[in-house]
C-alpha cells in the first residue's frame, strides 16, 4: 500500500467498518478523559510498576513502531492514528502542525489481521483512555487513546450489524437521507441495532479527515418508526461504556433501559 494512506484506505480496503483515532503509548501525565478510575484492578502493572508493552524478541508487539513512543515522536509535530477495518488493525503516522491541520500525508507504519488480536480490554486506571491490547502469541501493549468507544465499539463490543435493504422503508429513508447530508464521498450508512431495539446510523467521509483528530464519525440513533433519538432519549442499551462513565461523573441520572419496552 502506497500514497496517502488516511484517504487511501478508506477508498480502497472496500470495507464499511472503519474507525480513526490517535493512539500512543500509556503515561500518567496529563488527561484527556475525566472518565477515569482512582482504583486499579491491575496493581501490578498499574500502581507497582507501569509498562506499556511486554514483547520478547520475535513477537507481534514488538514490531509496533517506534513513533507510538511519545518520547520519541512529539506529539506537538507528529500524530499516528489507527485504522480499524474488518480484517485488519493499522497503524499510520503523519507530520502534524496546528496551522495545517487538514493537511494528510500520511505513511503506513504497522499492520496485523484482526485474527492476531487475542483480546481488546478496557483500562480505566487514572484516565480511562488506555487499552491493553493482547496479541496472540501472548505479548501486548498498552495505548492510550482519543476515541476510544470507537475503537472498543468495533472490536469488543458485540456489534448487531443490519443490511440497509432489511430496515423498514422508513428507516432506510431516515439512513439515506442522514448520509446524504454530509460530504459528497460519504460511505453508504452502517446501521446497528441496540438490544433495545433502536438502530444507530454511522457515516463516514474520506473528505473529512485531518491530521489532528483522524476521521471524524457522524451518527444519529432512530427508533423502530424511523424516527430520529435525541440524545436526552436514549436508552441504556443506546450508551457506550465509555458514554456511561461519563454521566456518572456528571451525575446524571441513569438512563431507562428499552428492552422492557421491546418486549
């Protein structure tokens, strides 16, 4: 794979299923999450000592590029994002500057099917941005993340996926015409269906990447009719893990679950 591969990628892999976000190696300093835990349920490797990767010569995770190393790639002039498809994880790295922010030149650094990922674990320790990726030849790493309900929502979290032509005629025209409404490279819309029964619709447009923030999803949930959810509706099963956490801290009240109502 050559050329931009941030646009490239997502206009010739010929997948639907792609999510962006910045990742680099896990450090105590600094936050961009206030969803975090004070408790750990790792002391070992979270409060007696801190490693980001255990890789012996020769496996999976110590082929990761160096630049996820914060300490070697400031973040201030250099970003990697990782790029999620239903084959594959890859990692790509780019020059990064705040006054050309739009402007993609990235390089392809790593990649690995999907078959190598052992398990993806949540790790909420201090900043609730960190995932423990463990490959499976045993080795893993530890990355912290700017997005990490799409990273997780792709790869943990079990994904009920439903073809557009099996939705009501409604509820294609809400997807259809939500798609329609953003860039003109927009993807077809990926539809998903709660345990609650609502569907979220996802949209994804090559045009809309930048440097800083990757590729920026545009989503909407609807209901069984086809009409739109705000997000003050939502149901338990229409929330993130990481969405959840969140309201927590703000203290807002738990959102009813919508199985009852399916039922």
């Amino acid at each position: 794979m050559v050329g931009s591969a941030l646009r490239g990628t997502a206009l010739t892999v010929g997948v639907l299923i792609m999510a962006f976000l910045s990742a680099f190696g896990g450090n105590l300093s600094g936050s961009s999450s206030r969803s975090g835990s004070r408790s750990s349920d790792d002391p070992a490797d979270e409060v007696e000592d801190f490693p980001v990767m255990w890789a012996a010569p020769g496996t999976i995770a110590r082929s990761l590029p160096w630049q996820l190393d914060p300490a070697r790639a400031k973040q201030k002039h250099y970003r990697t994002h990782l790029i999620v498809t239903d084959r594959r994880l890859v990692i790509v790295g780019m020059p990064f500057s705040e006054r050309e922010y739009k402007r993609v030149d990235d390089t392809v650094l790593w990649e690995t099917p999907r078959a190598a990922i052992g398990s993806i674990e949540r790790r909420d320790f201090k900043d609730g941005d960190d995932v423990k990726v463990v490959f499976t030849d045993g080795s893993w790493c530890r990355l912290r993340t700017s997005g990490r309900d799409r990273l997780m929502r792709y790869l943990v979290d079990r994904l009920d996926f439903v073809p557009l032509d099996s939705l009501t005629p409604a509820q294609r025209k809400t997807a259809e015409t939500f798609a329609s409404a953003h860039a003109p490279d927009a993807g077809p819309p990926v539809v998903t269906r709660s345990e609650c029964g609502c569907h979220r619709v996802e949209v994804l447009a090559p045009s809309t990447t930048d440097a800083f923030f990757g590729h920026s999803t545009h989503d909407v949930v609807m209901d069984g009719d086809g009409n739109t959810v705000d997000l003050w509706q939502y149901h338990l099963e229409d929330w993130s893990p990481e969405g959840l956490a969140e309201r927590r801290r703000l203290r807002a009240p738990a959102p009813p679950s919508g199985r009852a109502s399916r039922d």
